[in-house]
C-alpha cells in the first residue's frame, strides 16, 4: 500500500514537472547584433587604411609559412645527407662491376641533392609574389631527393 502511495506521488509529481516547464512559452531570442558597425560615411584613407592592413597580415602569414616550409625542408635535406653518407659507406665494398653502377647512382644523387640545396636557396630569398612557384619547385625538387635516396637504398 505504501508502495503505491509513493509511485503515485512521484507519477504526480513528475507530471506536475512536465506541466509547469511545459507550458511555459519563450520569445525567439533576437538575432545577435554585429560586432562592428559599419560607419556613415567610408573615406579613401579608411580603404587605404583596411588594405594596408590586409596587405601587412597577409605578408606576415607568408614570411611566417615560408619560414616554417624552410625550417622543415632543411631538416629533411639533413636526414637526406645522413641517407647518403650511410649509402656512400654501404657502397664502398662493392665489386668493381656494381661500383660503377653504385658510383654512378650516387652522382646522380649528387645532382639531385644539389638542385635541392639551389630550390633551399631560392625559397629563403623569394618575394611574396614569387613564393608559390618557388614553393612548388622546392617541394618537386625534395621529392625526387627523396625518391632517388629511397631507390638507391633499396638497390642496395
């Protein structure tokens, strides 16, 4: 008896709840007003103002990405390196045979290696507008690096 004395409480409580939070009716909620309102009157010194400031943080994202691609290109070029020191010593008890072949897989890795450090070169002195193109030249010139470093390594 008991026992359905207190299910019937919390039936009606619960119910009571669901009524009273229910009915209770909210008005939409105004769109947010903008942060920045636009002014009355736009001058060209205000135009000049905004670009030049675009055009600064737009340099300063550049110059940062750029040095962060160079940072990551030159420790990849010194793993690279440390690559081919280890290919260079594997290579030194070949036969004569494969040594000529060996010897002349590593100058073109030398080749390689060296239009890689020229693409390092032009990417720390390039100018915004070139930098895309430098970019993609850099990173073409890192994958075959790196190719040739990994076929070399699997020849061997």
């Amino acid at each position: 008896m008991r026992y359905e004395m207190n299910k019937k409480k919390i039936a009606f409580g619960t119910l009571g709840l669901f009524l009273i939070l229910g009915c209770e009716q909210k008005p939409p909620q105004p769109l947010p007003k903008p942060i920045t309102t636009m002014p009355s009157k736009v001058t060209i010194d205000d135009v000049k103002r905004d670009a030049t400031a675009s055009m600064n943080t737009t340099a300063a994202y550049s110059q940062q990405e750029k040095d962060k691609l160079l940072a990551e290109m030159k420790d990849k070029i010194a793993i690279i390196d440390a690559n081919i020191v280890k290919l260079r010593l594997k290579g030194t008890d070949l036969a004569s045979d494969a040594k000529a072949n060996w010897d002349l897989k590593m100058a073109a890795l030398d080749e390689k290696r060296k239009s890689a450090n020229e693409k390092l070169s032009e990417m720390g002195g390039a100018t915004s507008r070139a930098w895309p193109d430098v970019e993609a030249g850099a990173r073409s010139a890192w994958e075959e690096l790196s190719k040739a470093v990994q076929e070399a390594s699997n020849e061997f």
